[in-house]
C-alpha cells in the first residue's frame, strides 16, 4: 500500500490518507464468514522463479494452451500463461518422452514439428540438441543443480513453435520460449501450493514435504522455506509416546499437562493420564487412521480425534473423550462422507471445528461431559472447493485458520465469537489491558450503546459481528466495567485498566502499521526503513493527553494533543529518539508516534516495540536499509 504524500500536504495528511485506505479494507466482518488468504501461492525456493509443488504431467493443447496435472490429480489449463483454471474430468494424454539414451540416461522429447533436429531431453537436469541428439547442451545446470529444481519429472513441446518448452518438476512448473536459454516460472495463480498442515500462528508457519515454511506479516510474494524444527518436534513427540505406549507408530499425538494421547493408522487410540507412564486404549472400529488429537489446554482430560473414515470416507471419523481417554464417543452424526484430517476447538463456546475432504465444518458439543452434539454446519464465505487439510484457532480463540489442498492458508474471525463475544484492543485483538482513551473491539456482536464505568462510551463503528469502542479518559482504577447493549439484549465485561496500556496497530495480515514520515508510503518487507529516516507508528492505549481532550471527538490538524506518559520506542530493544507522540489528527483514539532511525543500521527485519510507564506493546518486525 502507498499513501501519496509531500511536505505540502504535511504528516496529519499522511495519517488521515492512510486511515482512509485502511477503512477501504475494512476490519468490520460480514455475518457470513469474511474469508481472507494468508500469503500466496508459491515458495522463495531460489530457483528460476519462485516455485510451487510437485507437477506430475504437462502438456500443450493442439491450440497452444498449456496443461499440467498436480500431485493431487486435479488438472489446470492456462492460455494466456497467467490465469490458470480447473478442468473437469480432463483427459490425460498419455506420457509423450521416449525412453531412449539421452545426455547421462535422460528422457527425450521430439517437437511436433515435422523434420525438426530439435531435441528436448531431462534427467537431473534439461537439455537441448540442435541436431536430432547427436550433440547436447545443458540449459537448466547452475551451481551444481537444476534452476527448475528437483525431480524433473515431464516435458512438453508447443505444438506451434519448437523452441515453446514447458517443463514439470517438484518444484512446479516452468516454461521457456527461447530453446531452453531462459525460463520464467508459471506458478504464481497455480492452486498447487504443497503445504499440508498449520504448524503454528505467528508467524504462520507451514508444514511442506521435506521442510517447512514461514509468512511473516508485510511479506508479499513469496513464502520463505525453513528447516522442519516444528514437524521435526512433533514426530519426535509421536515417536517418544509410541514407545512409551510399546507400539510400533502413532499417526497422530498430543501432550498437554500430565495427559498425553495417541492414536494408529488401526484407529485405535491411546491416552496416558501420567505422561507416559501408563495407558489406556480404545478401539475406533470403522474409523480408519487417526488424522489428529485435539487437547483442551484448559482440562487436559477433553480431547477430541479425527480419523479418515475406514470405508470410502464413511465411519467414525469425529470422536471425543471427557474423561482422559476412558471412553470416546462417536460425534461424527451428520457430517458428510470423507477423511476428516483437522481439528481444532474452543472450550468456553463448546465449539469444534474440523477439517475434511468436503471443507471446513463446525458443530457445537459439550467436551466436559457425554452430551449429543449439535449437526454439522459447513463454513460459508469465499473459500475454494478442495481438501481442508487442516484448520487451528489462534491462542484467544478469535480467529479461525484453514488449509485447502492446493490453494493455501485462509483467515476469518472465529465464527463461534458470534455466540460468546469477546473484548480486545482494537489495533491487535490482543486481550490487553485497557487505558484511558484506547480503543476496544467487541468480536460477535452489534454495540448500539456502552458504558464504561459510569461513563458512556462512544460507539465508533458496529456491524453484525464487531464493534469499536473508545475507552472515556475520565476512567480510573484496576479494573473497570463495560457494559453494551446489543440485538440480542445487554452484555457486561470486565475489564482491566491501567493508565497506559501500549499496542501498535497491525492490519489484518499482521503488518504493522507503521510509515516513513518524509515519503508516506507504509513500510514493509519490500519497502525498507531507511537508515537516519523518520518513521511514524500508529497506536494506542497511551493515556491521558494534554491538553484534555474529549472522548468520541476526532483529535484536530493543529496542535494536536500530547501523551501525558512519557513514550519510548525500542529498536532491537536499543532505545530510539522520539519526537513525538500525539493523538492521531482527525481520528479518534488512535495515537502518532513520531521516531528517528539511526543512521547506522544492521540491514534486515528488526524488532520495534513502544514503551510508557514500563508498559511495552507486542514487538513488531521493521526490515532496515543502510
């Protein structure tokens, strides 16, 4: 996002344009879920191009279009070589390489041209000859290996130009149009991204065949591959409690407190109420293998386990204890036919969300005791039609993460918020204390009016499901009370409260919302802090002002209104200098925070908190240019 800005139009223009196309956005969800993609489709691989998944087969349309068919089956068809669209029920030519000696045993494709000398070959790596493969020129070999990474696994030729080859790998799929002298990758739009499971929120990380991948807030293009430390943990877990259990292999394993629990590709699962130390066990029969366990971190003694379904999908495939393990009860009711491999809960809500061959779907079950589920409900809203893999909610239970075969990571508030609201600072729905003046956010439900203490609270924005709320600065004390009236009758939370309570506002993504002051544009990974230029910081919660100023009225252009606490920023934790810090003008609740970077930086992400009164908000990520 760029804010066009000059000197002429001055910094609180700079904040208000860039408010402004925030509110474009919009944080205020719609009744159905408002689904969003978390990152995109390929991986920073340093290959060609960025690359994706495995590609099986690829081949051209007597027209010229291009064909390939992922690991998963589905076929894809791309004319203009940037949109890619989904065939049904596509024909697979069969495989067009002869196997026949080529440079170091590869396999060899002819074009379709009539008389052409051209030859196309792969083995580990591409080759090309000019003379029916009598004499062999490498065209993909760099630094030892393949630019279009490993295994190659097809090749194809346009049927209306010899020196159009497109080639597929496990990397995905690329194309040359100039004999193999250059290539460009065609995986960006592709739904083939090779991730598998959620392995952890923030950042969201991945799970990939063979590794794992990051997106860390502000990133843009590319997912960033990293080593299998969180995979590797896991089936270090599942191995360790296997051996303890004296079996062979869990196929799913979780720990929490003293319980631990286990499950088999037999279906059969196992809990241990003394870390390891002795198990009971309970037959799933028709279940197949067990996908996953779920653990409430609250009572460790509730747990739920998906399985695949022994008989095309069919059988238990949802089961549930409330008593450590002793007993597992079958919920699956009325969900569809298909593998459920996913599962994720909130305890308070009775909430289960599990993720299945036929998507993402939601019932409502007491997991404190032995109680018939409500049906199934399958989740709404602007999500592909494939695999859900797998599906976690962040650690407040207020956002909702599902994975799709092929088509990656997609975020919505939690839609359980809707029947057990929940406060949150605003600008990073973290549950924080409240400060006088700072902004709130009530999850699930319509404020028509609200309170604070004694005081009426202005109702900034509402819809069906969120509400802003300005904290009055009059408030004072540890703990305050807030009180709304909505749709379905009043509610009331209580809230801390201390006099400055420090959070920078992160977008939906989780970039934070922080500007170069001289260039208006918002910085992220691609547009670095420049060393020795200002910044400003988007926040709240920092108290009072001086001089005072009212509740629920937007702060003015001129002079606006400074923070009575003194405010600190820290960049990797060195204290930076601070111009200043006001209330955000033209807006209402939101602060500006003005601060100078050194002139002399450590290129790369930086950690960037703010602090008063010994109060610091959540460190942030800044990237740095000397």
């Amino acid at each position: 996002m760029q804010v066009k800005w000059s000197h002429r139009m001055g910094r609180n223009a700079t904040v208000r344009a860039l408010l402004t196309a925030l509110a474009v956005g919009g944080t205020i969800w719609a009744q159905t879920p408002d689904w969003r993609r978390v990152g995109s489709l390929v991986l920073d691989g340093g290959l060609a191009s960025p690359s994706s998944g495995a590609v099986q087969r690829v081949w051209y349309t007597a027209e010229g279009a291009l064909r390939i068919q992922a690991v998963s089956g589905a076929v894809f068809e791309t004319a203009d070589f940037e949109t890619w669209k989904w065939i049904a029920a596509a024909r697979v030519p069969a495989a067009a390489l002869e196997v026949e000696t080529g440079p170091a045993n590869a396999r060899v494709s002819r074009p379709a041209e009539a008389g052409s000398p051209i030859r196309y070959a792969i083995g580990s790596s591409v080759y090309r000859s000019p003379d029916e493969g009598r004499s062999w020129t490498d065209v993909t070999l760099a630094g030892g290996q393949s630019i279009l990474g490993s295994p190659l696994i097809d090749l194809a030729v346009s049927p209306l130009d010899p020196e159009d080859v497109a080639v597929a790998s496990g990397s995905g799929i690329w194309r040359s149009l100039d004999g193999g002298l250059s290539w460009a990758g065609l995986n960006e739009g592709l739904p083939n991204f090779p991730a598998r499971r959620i392995l952890s929120l923030s950042p969201v990380r991945v799970e990939l065949a063979g590794g794992e991948a990051i997106w860390r807030p502000g990133q843009k293009t590319a997912w960033t591959p990293v080593a299998a430390e969180f995979s590797g943990r896991e089936r270090a877990l599942r191995s360790s409690l296997a051996r303890q259990a004296g079996v062979a292999e869990f196929t799913a394993a979780a720990a929490t407190g003293d319980f631990a629990y286990g499950g088999g590709a037999d279906g059969r699962l196992w809990a241990s109420p003394d870390r390891g130390g002795s198990w009971r066990t309970f037959p799933v029969t028709g279940g197949g293998s067990v996908e996953a366990v779920f653990v409430s971190p609250a009572d460790p003694r509730a747990a739920v386990a998906v399985l695949s379904g022994a008989a095309e999908g069919r059988g238990p495939r949802v089961v549930r204890t409330a008593n450590g393990g002793l007993f597992w009860d079958d919920i699956t009711a009325n969900l569809p036919p298909g593998a459920a491999h996913g599962v994720t809960a909130d305890i308070a809500s009775g909430t289960i969300y599990v993720a299945t061959d036929g998507g993402v779907f939601s019932t409502t079950a007491d997991l404190a005791r032995f109680a018939p589920p409500s049906s199934w409900t399958k989740l709404a809203g602007d999500l592909p039609d494939a695999r859900a893999f797998d599906v976690r909610l962040d650690e407040g239970g207020n956002q909702l993460f599902a994975l799709f075969e092929g088509f990656g990571v997609y975020a919505t508030l939690a839609p359980h918020r809707q029947i057990d609201p929940r406060v949150v600072n605003a600008l990073d729905h973290s549950t924080r204390a409240a400060a006088p003046g700072s902004l709130l956010s009530l999850l699930g439900a319509r404020a028509s009016s609200a309170r604070v203490g004694s005081f009426d609270a202005p109702v900034l924005a509402a819809s069906g499901t969120e509400s802003q709320i300005q904290v009055p600065f009059e408030v004072e004390g540890s703990s305050v009370a807030l009180d709304v009236r909505t749709a379905t009758g009043a509610r009331s939370f209580v809230l801390p409260l201390q006099p400055v309570s420090p959070s920078i506002f992160l977008d939906r993504d989780g970039s934070p919302m922080i500007l170069d002051a001289d260039r208006g544009v918002l910085l992220d990974g691609s547009t670095p802090a420049r060393a020795g230029s200002r910044i400003q910081i988007l926040a709240t919660g920092l108290g009072r002002v001086s001089p005072a100023w009212p509740t629920g009225l937007p702060a003015p252009a001129a002079n606006p209104p400074k923070a009575v606490a003194p405010v600190r920023v820290f960049l990797d934790k060195t204290p930076i200098e601070v111009s200043r810090a006001t209330l955000a003008p033209g807006y209402i609740g939101f602060y500006l925070v003005e601060a100078q970077i050194p002139d002399v930086v450590n290129p790369g992400p930086a950690e960037l908190y703010i602090e008063a009164e010994n109060q610091k908000s959540a460190a942030v990520s800044v990237t740095l240019v000397q």
